[in-house]
C-alpha cells in the first residue's frame, strides 16, 4: 500500500572554522551589570575563547601550514589548562548507574517534578536575570561566529537553566534560536542540539562557555557531577562497533518503505572521521559528502564503510536525503537541503498534509521536530530529522538517527544511532533536546512527512499442492535468509521452521511461493521467488532437493513479487516496475514458457500506476488473475483470458489496510482477502458469474500483524497466513473446508518479523 498523501498544499554549513583573532569584550557581550557578583580582575577566559565550535566563517581554512585537529586542541587544551573552560572540571563524571539513554519513564518523572523544588545534593537551581542571558548571547554568538543580528533578540525566560554548586562553581544551559529571516546557512547551524550551549563560571568569575549541547543534550560534555544529576544529563548511549552490512551496495531505482527502513538501520554505527566527543568541532561524516559536494572536506578523514572523503557539516538532514534517495525517493530531491526544516517543504511540495503532533507514524516517514513555540512552514527551523524504521504492535516506534553522540569500546563519536521502541515521542524528544527540567522551552513538536514509497510488509508466502499438502516461506527477521514451514497431508502434521537449504539469502523482499504440476515423493515442485538485495528478481526451486539461488536479472523491481503457476508448467511472475516516476509505476511481468525465460514487459501498458505490490492467481489453464490496491485505496483487478488482457478494474471494497493476496481453485473461483484497517482479515470472492461483497471472515480473525498470503486448492479450500502481533510475531493460519472456517491458530514458528 502507497501512502496516500495523508498530509494536504538551500544551502551548505559546517561545523569548523578556523581560530580569528581573539574578539574584544565588548564584542563577547561581557559588560557588567547590577545583577553580577563581584568579579575578579583576570579576563582572560574571554579573551581567548576564540573560534571553538560551528561558525558563520565556516568555509574559511586553517591557517597554513597548520593542522586543523592540533590547532583547535592547542586553543581547547589552552583554556583547560588556564582553568577557564569550564572550573570544576576535577569534579565532573556521569552520573553513576545512569542508563545509556533517557527513556520514557525518566522523562516523564522529571516533567511531573518541572519546576518544583527538587533537591539534589550540592547544588541549587539559579535564575538567570534577562541581563546575564543577553550576556550569553553575546557569547554564544561569538562562539558560532554569528552576528548578533542574525539571532533572535529575545532569550525567553524559560529557555535558560541555570544551577550553582555548593561553594563552586555556577553553569547555564540556553537554548537560542535564529532571527526571522536569517540566512539558512545561519538557521542550518542550529539543528541537531547546537542551537543550545552550556556555559559556566567560578564563583565572582565571568561566563565561559563549555560547548554546544548537541544530542543527546550534554551527553559528553563536561559537566560538575551534582549539576549533571540535577539536569537528569546521561551518558551518550552505546553504538555498535561494527560497520553497516550493506553500505557498499549500489542503489534501489525504486523500493518500498520497508527497505527504507532497513537502508537506514544498516547505517547504524557509521561515524565521523576524525573522531568527534562533542559538537565544538569537525562534524566530517560520509553522507554530506555523498548529497553535498559544496560542503568543505578540509581537516576530514576517510570513511571506511564508504571509501570516500568525508565533508564536513550539521548532518542529521544529509543522512535522512541520502536514505530517501538511495530508497528510490526521485521527486524534488533538490528541495531537500542541509536543513531539517526541508523536508517539511518536501512534504509540503507533494500535497502532504502535514499536522503538528500526528500519532499515524509509517515506516519510511521523516520525523522532523520543531522546538516550542514555532510554527513548522518550510521556510523555518527545525531541531532535527531522523527515520521511521518500525512501527511495533504495542505503537512504540523505533527511530534511526544521523548526527547523535555514541560511545563504542570506551570511545566517543557522533554516528548513526537507533533508538527502539519509544512508546511517547513527546518525552523522548524533550529528553533528547531539552536540559532535564521540562517544561525548559516547552515540549518539543514533530511532523511526519512520508517518502511516498511503497508499504512493504513482513508478509508469509503460502501455496498448496494436489496432495493436500501446504507450503508456507517467509523472510527471517534476523539473518534475511529464506525460511519454511510446510504441513504434510500424509502424516497430518506441520514441520519447521525450516532454514531452507542451509541458507538461501539474505533476501531484499518478502519471497512469494507457486507450486507446479510436476512432483517428487509426494510433494509438488515449490517455486520461490524474491527481490535481491540488488533490486534484481531471484528463485530458488525444489524439484526433489532445493536448486539455485538463481539471479534471474530481471529488475530492478520495485516491490516484491508475486508468482503463479499453470498445469503445463510455465511460471508467471510480476511486480511493480521501478519508474522513477511514482505516476509510471504500473505492472511488469516475466514468464517461463517450459525452456527458457522470456524479457520483462510491461503489461498492457503498465496498468499503473499501482498503490501495493501486486498479487497474481493462476488457473490450470493459464488464465492470470492480478490484483492490486489503487492508489485511492480500492481492490483493482486485471486479467489474462488466454487471448488478451483486461483493462484494469475498480473492484471498489476499499479502503484496503494492506496489499491483497489471491488464489484461484479448479473451477476458476477467485478468492481476495486483505487486513482491514482494523487489522481484521477481510475478504471478496468471485463465483464464476458474480463478486460477492467484501466482509470480515469469521468476525474478523485479527488483530492480524501483517498482510495475509492464501493459498487455494482445487477443491475451494483455501488456507490463510500471516504474522501475529508482538512480542512474539508467530505464524498464524486459518482454514476454509469447504462448510466452515477453522482457527485462527498459532503455528509458532515465531518471529516472522
């Protein structure tokens, strides 16, 4: 199933600039007044802040000569060693215990407790005056090396934290945003935690600033301990230390949401090269080099899961343009900048409604969130955007992430993060964005903008033979490879789950099964079909013992496919072709005539454009019977009679809640089932002279956790899977006699996906 558009009517920045010239006071914004302790008399802290972080000056180079890494480190080292970046260093570590990522439950806690008087041993909250704000200001706008008239005069109140430790030390955390009508290589440097900044001072000292929050907020930024507790900061969460599994493979001209999802989840762990332990520097990362060749690559390293010269910049964007792209999104690619906020006006381009604060999340979608107070339009600021990877049956969602803090093997890195089952967006993301104290700057907002991809599902392929005999495949969630289990007529019993023949993949698809006239041992030849993680079509075929797999060459398909069987023998495949256009995405074929394979065409002009990946059923005689969900939603149909093909047909019964699966028995009866939008199995038949109308099987048999597959024998019985719900995502079947239905009953055979 397409997404319907559910939703209804540019340039680069980096994170390096070089050191300048030392700025005056007067330019830092460091000006007494009345609220101010008493000061000492060094100024030191700022005169040399210089250049530390992400600045308007970004595209400049290093001083001649130079390196980029040791230059920043002597200016950084230099302020540490002088006891002026950041005081109180020699008390700071993560808290002890704390998990690796705020979830829910401690998000939520710190809401129920905002602005009361929580205590936290040895230290105390502070309110910052509107004068020491505009200070740091000042300061954050010499750090970024942006012009004051480029950020938002106002700093609100509540978008300042402050807090004192017992006899120490006072720190700041400010979130600033950019002026109305700044430039967007300005708006750009505040995404992905920068637009907020930490900043400290001794006791009757003046303000420092410690570094950009970046996300999560101050995972690795140093930080007095009792302020980290009180901040509720945690340390940056673990990464993987192995590479991507799939990063060297080439493209998909056109995919669906599911194989979105899993491009976005092979990239977890990639990270930037050099090593980056905060956002105060290089941000040199693979994705910006691969979608932007503007950004600059100087001080940059290698990215070993790529090959390529890394470039540097703000990136969460990058990496979300990349996934859609290599996924097969071609429409108005050039919308989508370094800025999160583009892909709102990606959405906004393709007719998307786009709500504020949806609860309709669908694998594929970009979640771009929006701070507090602005009103998403395209031409505005957004945090951040990450992926959709899953939608779990307890409406948790899983969440990949460019551009996030990590720690693998003790070190840490800005990389490509998954972050599972997050059951409240709304506190997961003030937990990642805001200082620990809800309601600072007030919640976080989201919209979900859709690739306009394909659905895939994780769906079980069924098919039965002459001798009763049932065959149901399906992808293994873990390892991609082909799986079976089969029920053997002759001693009335299921078996497997099977790997078939000690491994057959990893598939790019869910695989699709036919059986055939000819048999072996009391079994029909099993014919089984999939897309390659390569975009080509691939079989694998038992004919007495399993053969192939077999890369057909066909492709590159954009769906699954799905394949059917005469009694001659000849095998009928299609698929959603690959169009780069959505529009042109009809229906495409390939036959085995009983020698050879035949070219792939377009049947009957495409039928297109298609809203699922099809279904086919196909008689003894040869007859195929094709269907589909339209893009509006309804069951579609078309047809070969032995002589031509019918025009597509509107079956109506819609909305459909997924792609719909067929089967046709001995006497040419057709049997369509589906997942209502209610997750209940729906279903219409065809009895040689008439439809009959659409309706719930035995009240429903759901909540299904997938698609259904049939299987139809001769006699009219047909057999229906699927994948439950979770946790355990089993296999489940239901039977139709020929008088009654049976089940639905749990085969086992758990996790389908």
């Amino acid at each position: 199933m397409r997404l319907t558009a559910r939703r209804g009517t540019a340039t680069f920045s980096s994170h390096f600039c070089p050191v300048p010239p030392a700025p005056s006071r007067r330019h830092l914004g460091e000006q007494p007044d009345a609220t101010d302790t008493p000061r000492r008399a060094s100024t030191l802290g700022t005169d040399i802040t210089g250049c530390i972080t992400t600045g308007y000056a970004a595209a400049h180079s290093p001083p001649e000569g130079k390196s980029v890494k040791r230059h920043r480190w002597l200016i950084v080292s230099g302020l540490v060693a002088l006891g002026l970046l950041a005081p109180s260093l020699g008390a700071w570590s993560a808290p002890a215990g704390a998990s690796t990522r705020p979830t829910a439950g401690d998000v939520d806690a710190r809401s129920a407790t905002a602005g009361t008087s929580t205590q936290v041993a040895g230290v105390s909250r502070v309110v910052l005056t509107g004068a020491q704000r505009q200070r740091l200001r000042g300061l954050y706008a010499a750090l970024r090396h942006i012009p004051l008239t480029d950020l938002a005069q106002r700093v609100a109140p509540d978008q300042a934290e402050g807090a004192r430790v017992t006899g120490g030390a006072e720190w700041a955390a400010v979130t600033f945003r950019p002026a109305k009508g700044a430039p967007a290589r300005v708006t750009d440097l505040f995404q992905d935690g920068a637009g907020t900044a930490v900043f400290t001072r001794p006791a009757a000292g003046r303000w420092t600033p410690v570094g950009l929050a970046g996300e999560p907020f101050a995972c690795a930024l140093r930080i007095a301990a009792p302020v980290r507790r009180l901040w509720h900061i945690h340390r940056c969460p673990a990464t993987p230390a192995s590479p991507p599994r799939h990063s060297r493979l080439p493209g998909l001209s056109a995919s669906d949401t599911q194989q979105l999802a899993d491009i976005a989840e092979d990239q977890v762990g990639v990270s930037d090269n050099p090593a980056e332990t905060n956002f105060n520097g290089l941000d040199c990362n693979p994705y910006t080099a691969m979608v932007n060749s503007s950004a600059p690559t100087a001080g940059c390293g290698t990215n070993p899961a790529f090959g390529t010269q890394d470039a540097s910049e703000l990136w969460c964007s990058d990496f979300a343009k990349w996934a859609w792209e290599r996924a097969g999104v071609t429409s108005d690619l050039g919308l989508l900048t370094p800025g999160s906020d583009s892909f709102y006006a990606w959405g906004q381009a393709q007719g998307e409604s786009l709500p504020v604060d949806p609860t309709d999340p669908q694998v594929g979608d970009a979640v771009v969130f929006y701070p507090y107070g602005d009103t998403p339009s395209g031409t505005s600021y957004a945090d951040h955007v990450g992926i959709i990877t899953a939608v779990n049956p307890n409406s948790s969602i899983n969440l990949v992430n460019g551009d996030f803090l990590g720690t693998s093997n003790g070190i840490t890195n800005i990389s490509v993060q998954a972050d599972n089952d997050i059951t409240n967006l709304q506190s997961w993301a003030d937990g990642i964005w805001e200082n620990g104290v809800a309601p600072h700057n007030g919640p976080e907002q989201w919209v979900f903008v859709s690739p306009q991809l394909p659905i895939a599902d994780r769906v079980p392929a069924a098919a039965t033979d002459k001798f009763g005999n049932i065959f149901s495949f399906w992808k293994n969630a873990s390892s991609g490879d082909l799986e079976e289990s089969y029920y053997s007529a002759a001693s009335k019993s299921w078996n497997g789950p099977i790997e078939v023949d000690s491994g057959i993949g990893p598939l790019g698809s869910e695989p699709t099964v036919a059986t055939g006239p000819q048999s072996s041992g009391g079994y029909a030849y099993q014919y089984v079909f999939w897309r390659g993680t390569n975009g080509d079509l691939y079989e694998a075929f038992w004919n007495g013992s399993w053969q192939g797999p077999n890369d057909l060459g066909y492709g590159p398909l954009g769906s699954a496919p799905t394949a059917g069987v005469d009694g001659s023998g000849n095998e009928y495949v299609f698929w959603e072709s690959a169009s780069p256009v959505p529009g042109d995405r009809g229906l495409q074929e390939a036959e085995w005539n009983g020698s050879s394979w035949g070219a792939q065409h377009p049947v009957n002009g495409g039928m297109g454009p298609l809203g699922s990946s099809p279904t086919v059923a196909v008689a003894a005689n040869g007859d195929q019977y094709v269907f589909w969900e339209g893009t509006d939603g309804n069951l579609y149909e078309a047809f070969w009679n032995g002589s031509s093909w019918t025009a597509p047909t509107d079956r109506g019964d819609g909305t459909l809640g997924s792609p719909p699966t067929a089967g046709v028995d001995g006497s040419g009866n057709e049997y369509v089932f589906w997942q209502s939008g209610t997750g209940n199995l729906e279903e219409t038949a065809w009895n040689g002279s008439s439809w009959g109308a659409a309706h719930a099987v035995n009240g429903g048999m759901g909540p299904l956790g997938s698609a259904p597959a049939v299987a139809v024998a001769s006699n009219g019985d047909q057999y229906v899977f699927w994948a439950g719900t979770g946790p355990k995502y089993d296999l489940w079947e239901a039977g139709w006699n020929g008088s009654a239905w049976n089940g639905p009953t749990d085969l086992g055979d758990g996790p389908l996906k």
